[in-house]
C-alpha cells in the first residue's frame, strides 16, 4: 500500500512485480494522495509497468485507504463484490482465503459479523490470511493506535487461527513475531497488548510501496 508520495518509487516498485512474476499483489489502500481523476490515470497508467515481457498481467486485490475519499473510489475501479469494500477470495480448492477489511469503517457492527462468520467457515483453509489499512499498533509515533481494532478485529484473528495479517499506512517496513491479543498487563511479555505466542499471528506492513 500507500504507492502516494513518490511516483518515482512506484514505479520502481511496479516494475519488480514483473519481474518477481506473482499470481496477484494485495494492495491495502492509498494509492493516491488526493483520489483525483489525473492521479488515478497516473496510476493506473504505471501500473502498466507490472506486466512482464511475455504479456503477463498481475491482478490487484485492493482495501480502501484513508486517502479514498470515499468507499466508491475504490469499488467503481476494481471488481470488488461489496460497495462496503470488505469481502473475501478464495483460492485452490482450501489452500488460501483472504479477506479484505475496511479500516475506516471501524464502527461497522456488520462488517465485524461478517468477518467472524468469514473466519469461522474458513477453517479447512490451510493459510488465512487478512488485509486492511490502519496499522493496529504502527511501529511509528507519528500514526495513532488502533485500540478499536485491537479490541474487536484481533482478538477472532487469533481464535480463528489467522496466520497472516497486511496492514499498511505508516509509510514503513515491518514484520512482527506471531503475537496474540492479551489484556493481561501483568501476563509475562506483555507489551501493547500483546503477547508473543508462536499460535499467534504474524503482522506485516506498513505501506512502503511509494
């Protein structure tokens, strides 16, 4: 994600991605840095660097970011099945389910149903794995903690055995030891509100693409 400040390193990135020839790039949101109409062709035209020589082309799994203005933005680009912009892929006959979140509806009782009932059904998936925009805890001062997530998103990822979580924003690199939600202060190795677990899940990010 956040492919926004510097059209020069997106490029660069893009041209990666053909050469590294994935079967598809999760993309958790800000692609641009105001959703206009000329940053989306820009967009969308360097993106055009993603194809390799042999006429490859890469899909894009996308979340929405804070700087979509709008859930529409995302949803009127890409063949996303929910105008809410939380849904789910499957893929290989139970080798992979992704769900895709939207971070910036943290209030949404419903997408928080959703995504427990997605989870509780995926469970002869061998890899679960989960995107979304907001860092739950950025690994920089300068973005604000997620507790609501914390609170409600982590605790079903880790009953749910989620291996795997994207989260972007923070305009950095991270990956994290499989850590697990605890409110226990005093449990030893707390820290955040976590705890490393090696049943835990794995956290990745935080939006280094541009």
């Amino acid at each position: 994600g956040d492919s926004r400040n510097n059209r020069v390193a997106r490029q660069n990135a893009n041209k990666t991605v053909a050469k590294l020839r994935p079967h598809f790039v999760l993309f958790a949101g800000d692609m641009t840095g105001g959703d206009s109409n000329r940053e989306w062709r820009e967009w969308f035209d360097d993106w055009q660097l993603t194809i390799g020589d042999d006429s490859r082309m890469t899909p894009i799994v996308p979340a929405r970011g804070n700087h979509e203005r709008s859930d529409y933005s995302i949803y009127s680009m890409f063949n996303i099945p929910n105008q809410e912009i939380f849904y789910e892929l499957s893929f290989c006959r139970g080798l992979l389910k992704i769900l895709t979140l939207n971070s910036m509806q943290q209030s949404s009782t419903s997408q928080q149903t959703w995504l427990e009932k997605q989870l509780a059904s995926s469970q002869h998936f061998a890899w679960r794995m989960v995107q979304y925009h907001h860092p739950i805890r950025p690994h920089t001062r300068r973005k604000s903690e997620q507790e609501y997530l914390r609170a409600n998103w982590a605790p079903l990822f880790f009953k749910y055995s989620v291996q795997l979580i994207l989260e972007c924003d923070s305009h950095m690199s991270k990956i994290t030891w499989p850590i697990r939600p605890s409110n226990d202060r005093s449990e030893e190795g707390y820290d955040e509100g976590f705890i490393r677990d090696e049943l835990g899940t794995v956290y990745i990010g935080e939006g280094g693409w541009g």
